[in-house]
C-alpha cells in the first residue's frame, strides 16, 4: 500500500463536462431464449445522478453494458442527448459514445503505470492535452505523486481512485458505474462514496450506478430506478421510495420490518398487535403490517401493549432490541436511542408509532 487513504486532491479541479441526456425507450433484452430485460423505458436528465437497485440477477449490469454499447438490444432504443446510439436504425461504438464505464474490479491494466491507465482513456486527444487531462484527474483523486506506479503497489482504495480518473480524465457527458465501492471495506466506502459523488456532481456528467445496496442509493441518488426481474419495480426520489414503496417487496428492500399479518375490518387492519390504519382497502383483505424497527417504543410495564424484554445488543446510536409480545410468534425487533433504560428479561409496555408502518394487500389465499 502505498501513501494515505483518505487524501483526495482540491475539490472544484475536475473540470466541468457537458452531461447528456440518457434515454431507454422499449428496450428488452434476451440471451436466447431467455429474456431479461422487458420493454423497460427510462429517461436520465442531463447531470442527474441515478441508482439502478434490485437483487441479484434482475438485470442491472445487463442495462448498464447496453448503455455502454458493449451489448446490443434485442428490441427498442438508446438515445443520447435524442440521437438513437442502438437501436433498428443505428449503431454508435462504445467509444463514441462520450461514456466513461467504470467496473467493479476497476480493470486496471497491470502492466501499464497509474499515469498509462488514466492515458488509456484519452486515445483520442492530442498527446500534450492528454497529458494534461491525465495529470489534472489524478491531482483531483490526490494521486499525482504515484503516477510512475504500477496497480499492484496500491491499495484497493488508491486503485478505486485510479479508475475514476480513467473515467472522468477525458469528462465523459455520461458516466456508468457497476458497484463501484463494493470491493472497498466498509470504514474506507463511506470516505470514497463521498469524495467520487462530489467529483462527479462537480464535474456534472450524467450518472447511472449500479448498486444493491439501498442504503448506499439513497445515499449517492437524486433518484433510485428499483428493477426486479428484469423491469422497472419503482422509480422516483429516494424518500419516495422509502416512504411510499410501491408494494411489500419494493419495501422489504429499504427496512427490515417487523412484519405482522392481519385482516382488515371496518376500513383498519387487525392484528396481534390491535388495528392500524388501512386505507383503501376492502372489508376481509388479508395484509401484511409493516412496522419498522424505530416505530417501537417501550414504555414502563403497564402501558400499552405487555410485552417482556428478550435481548439487547449494542449497536452504537441505538440499541437493538428483542422483546416478545404475547400472541406473536417472533419477538418484536425495535431500535431504540434510550434502550439502556430497560433491563432484559423486564416486562415493559410496547407502543407503535403509525407513523413508522405500512399495509400491504396480500395476495393469494
Ligand atoms: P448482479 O447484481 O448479481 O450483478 P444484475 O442485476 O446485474 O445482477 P445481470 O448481470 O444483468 O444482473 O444478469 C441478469 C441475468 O442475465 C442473469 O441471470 C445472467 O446470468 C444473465 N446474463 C447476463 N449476461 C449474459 C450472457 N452474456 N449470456 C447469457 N446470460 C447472461
């Protein structure tokens, strides 16, 4: 390893691209028989920053490499800035496409020096601009004093580095990025998050990253595309999608709820746990009651719901709590900032904020 981690050069150096906007119209995807992206439409802003999420498998990568231009549609087309780049009537090379493509593994070359790798993406400038280029993107990632070193003296976060000044040394009006911080530990992913999403943002490009890591897409996004089996689930802000998912699955993926069956009677859900609000539902619709961890309290034994404390854990801001209540079948989970005030194994009172809950309709018999 070589140098510090955590250096980065002075914010406001990058330079500024001229972002393009990314548009998906009908585009599908088959490998043979097998289909995996369907008719999917979508539509990036100039200098907007997306996250594509959604298990493993859905479709992600598959989209980001059509966008490249490293695969071609089976149906539909890809715009940039309104010109077709894939589709029935053309076809533009990914590199002449303006993109930069960032891999997970960052596919560094390993024979070739930092300042080679940054050079590599800059073929097609004059070679004292490229110079230039390739001397500024590494000053900006703070990596100007490792130029002459080969990917193997670095650590897994200088060379994360390395391939985003691959990326953005040539200012690509689109940038597309697949797990690009899940190969660094967890301490060092949040200092690296930060820094490549105030680079990129500087720089104004157009962004799509791919990621499976909610948390990690709210974070970086203005807006989360939530893809399942091949198609667009849910897309809008990232409150939205955390507040108002579209249906049981789009939630499970933002909380760990507990989650808690129930009936609705009289326009409200009834459960283990007594009624809760929801709305628009019919009389006998068997739900799903969704309550997050920080919806439970606990109050003194006596109020509310008579629960007994199972288990606390530590977890730095807030404790972790295990506490059973008597008809459900699993304890309770509840994140509490004052949880210490609770011994385990004492009975306690439990209270649900309606604030932190969500029904969901279930299907099915
Ligand atoms: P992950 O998060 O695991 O990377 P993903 O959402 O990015 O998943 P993709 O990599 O797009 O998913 O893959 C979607 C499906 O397409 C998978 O079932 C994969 O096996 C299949 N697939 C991808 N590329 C090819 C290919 N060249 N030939 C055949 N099948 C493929």
């Amino acid at each position: 390893m070589a140098g510090g981690m955590f250096r980065w050069g002075q914010r406001g150096t990058a330079g500024a691209a001229i972002p393009a906007r990314l548009t998906l119209q009908g585009v599908s995807k088959s490998f043979g028989a097998k289909s995996i992206l369907k008719t999917l439409d979508l539509d990036i802003e100039a200098g907007e920053i997306v996250c594509l999420l959604g298990p493993s498998g859905c479709g992600k990568t598959t989209l980001l490499r059509l966008a490249a231009g490293i695969e071609t549609p089976t149906a539909g087309r890809i715009l940039l800035d309104g010109r077709e780049v894939a589709g029935p009537d053309h076809f533009v090379e990914p590199e002449n496409r303006g993109i930069g493509l960032m891999f997970q593994d960052y596919a560094l070359f390993p024979h070739l020096t930092v300042r080679e790798n940054v050079l590599f993406g800059l073929t097609a400038f004059p070679q004292d601009m490229a110079e230039t280029a390739a001397r500024r993107a590494l000053a900006r990632v703070g990596l100007e004093t490792f130029a002459d070193v080969y990917p193997e003296q670095l650590s897994g976060g200088e060379q994360q580095r390395v391939a985003l000044a691959r990326v953005v040394a040539p200012r690509p009006g689109v940038v597309l990025m697949d797990e690009p911080f899940s190969n660094l530990d967890r301490r060092m992913r949040d200092a690296v998050r930060e820094e490549t999403v105030a680079l990129l943002r500087e720089m104004g490009a157009t962004t799509l990253i791919v990621t499976h890591d909610p948390e990690e897409a709210m974070r970086i996004a203005d807006r989360i595309v939530l893809m399942r089996a091949g198609a667009v689930a849910q897309a809008g802000r990232p409150d939205a999608l955390y507040r108002q998912p579209v249906d049981l699955e789009a939630a499970r993926f933002f909380c760990d709820f507990n989650e808690i069956e129930g009936v609705v009677r009289k326009g409200r859900a009834e459960t283990q746990l007594g009624f809760f609000d929801a709305p628009g539902l019919h009389e006998g619709t068997r739900v799903m009651v969704c309550i997050r961890p920080q919806g439970v309290r606990l109050r003194a034994a006596g109020f509310c719901l008579p629960g007994r404390l199972l288990a606390r854990r530590f977890a730095g801001e807030v404790d972790l709590l295990e506490i059973a209540v008597s008809g459900l079948e699993t304890p309770l989970k509840a994140r509490l900032r004052d949880g210490q005030a609770f011994p385990e194994g004492s009975d306690v009172g439990v209270d649900i904020d309606p604030h932190e809950v969500l029904v969901f309709a279930l299907s099915g018999p």
